[in-house]
C-alpha cells in the first residue's frame, strides 16, 4: 500500500506558463512520456463515496478501473484510494489484459470481477462515471517530488461504447505534488525557493464530473 500527501493545483486551459517556468528553473524534470489515463469510477447505491468526498469528511475512500493509454492488451487496474486527513492511502489489483472496450466491459459485468474486487472492498459497487485525461510525469533532482499534470480532462457515463466518444470537457488542468510526509519539510522549503505562490485546492474529478454531468442532465 502508497502512502503520499498530495497537493493540487487548478489552472484554466492555456495556462502552462507557470508550469514551464519551473522547468526552466530546474525544479523538476521530465520522468517519463506523457500518457492517457482512463478511469471508470465506482460507488455505492446511495453514492457515498460521492457525497464523503463533497462533505469533506476526513476520513472517505473513491474506488475506480483504470488503464493507459489505449485498451488493447494494456493492463487493467482496480484501484481503492482512501483519504485520511491528509494522508492519501493507494491500494491495487491488476484485473488483466484485454483486447479491446467490449472484453473489458464483459469481465466488470461478471462474477469474476466481484470476487476481484472483493480482496480490497466488500462493498456493493456500481459504474457511475468515466474519466480520461493526458497526463505529464515530472520529478525533482532528488526523486522526493513527483509532479503531474493532467490537460483535457474528459467525462460521460456511457459504458456501451467507445471510451472517448460523447465526452464532455472539464474545462480545467490539474498540477498536483506527491511526496511522502516524511519529505514535507524538504518540500515546503523547495516549493518556498522558487516562488511558487499559487494556493492549492480541493478539486475531485470524480466529484467534478459527477456535477457537470448533472448540471447537464446526463444523471
């Protein structure tokens, strides 16, 4: 199980002005290439999750599948992230290889998905939402900071079909920080050295989506 402090950062589209700076001031460097992250997220009958994360309980889980890049023969994950206070918790599975959206869809309809899952959650689990985004990957000089950043964020809740089709845009990026709580000292002063003055923010994409998808009447 990962155990991070994550921090998030929310910058409108366009804006990576910022982001280049630190790179020119050698804050961080590029770890690998950028990637699609695809993630169908999961709740209960009576959305818990959803409603913990909006509430701002301290202590709420979020449970997703996700896979990179595109479906065929990638590795598929069922992923359980429980947040406590400001610890951010990560726990695992892989489901396997598929071929393409329809064999995926099959096995998270069937038995053998429920009896995976059920070595991390005994919760009743329902499909709500889909994610994807294109994600960069950065690291500092002494591997403590690992940075993202997250463009095109993309939502519906269509399972049928294919992935990226009828998405609709969030409209906002995402740079978020993650380090071990050990590390926070360390990280606060570096963050401090480069005249990083934005205030990060809560910002779910799960939650997020969930509201726009709403606001548009796709729930």
């Amino acid at each position: 199980m990962e155990q991070r402090i994550e921090k998030k950062f929310v910058f409108l589209p366009g804006d990576k002005r910022k982001i280049e700076l630190l790179k020119i001031e050698g804050f961080f460097k590029k770890l690998y290439n950028n990637r699609k992250v695809n993630s169908i997220y999961y709740d209960t009958y009576d959305l818990s999750c959803l409603w913990d994360n909006i509430n701002g309980f301290s202590n709420r889980d979020k449970y997703r599948v996700r896979w990179y890049n595109d479906i065929k023969n990638s590795e598929v994950f069922f992923e359980k992230k429980k947040k406590l206070n400001q610890i951010t918790q990560k726990t695992k599975i892989s489901l396997g290889k598929f071929k393409n959206q329809s064999e995926l869809n099959e096995f998270l309809n069937s038995k053998n998905f429920k009896n995976e899952i059920f070595k991390i959650t005994t919760l009743n689990l329902n499909q709500v939402l889909n994610v994807s985004y294109n994600r960069d990957y950065y690291i500092d000089a002494n591997n403590k900071l690992r940075i993202t950043f997250d463009e095109n964020i993309t939502t519906h809740t269509n399972f049928n079909v294919e992935f990226f089709s009828n998405f609709i845009n969030l409209g906002n990026n995402i740079l978020e920080f993650k380090y071990l709580n050990e590390d926070s000292k360390y990280i606060r002063e570096k963050i401090n050295s480069v005249n990083f003055n934005f205030r990060n923010q809560k910002f779910s994409k799960y939650v997020q989506s969930f509201i726009l998808l709403s606001e548009m009447g796709h729930h």
